[in-house]
C-alpha cells in the first residue's frame, strides 16, 4: 500500500524559515500547521497547499512524496 509522506520539515529547512513563522504567513494556526508537518491530518485544502508553496517558493511535489507502507487497519477491520 503506498502512502502519501509530508516532507514540510525539509522544505522549511532549506528556506531556513520557523514553523511559527511559516503558520503566520499563511495564516494558519501553528497546531495546524505542526499537524500537517507530522502527517497527522486526512487532507490539506489546495488553497492552503497553494499558499505555502508561495511562501516557501517551492511545488507541492517538494512538499510530499510517496512510499510503500504496510496496510494500515482500519477501526473495525478483522
């Protein structure tokens, strides 16, 4: 099962910018934005996408990225 990785932590150091800072000109929460950086959300709207690949000059292809995992169960799978 492939799944989708959140590599926002690499982006944010090579732009050598702050999670707080980042959260500020996108204006999101900081806890939004540390849940999207720990891949603890289910989705991330495209404005929102949108807006931090401006900040940070880069493509959401620099912000994500795919690898093989194993299936994870879900709450009522036998």
């Amino acid at each position: 099962m492939l799944r989708i990785v959140v590599t926002l932590d690499v982006m944010l150091a090579r732009r050598k910018m702050k999670s707080k800072d980042l959260a500020e000109r996108v204006g999101i929460t900081e806890a939004n934005l540390s849940l999207l950086r720990t891949g603890k959300v289910k989705g991330v709207r495209f404005e929102t996408l949108a807006k931090i690949c401006e900040v940070l000059e880069c493509k959401p292809s620099d912000l994500l990225d795919v690898e093989e995992g194993a299936a994870v169960a879900e709450v009522g799978d036998v």
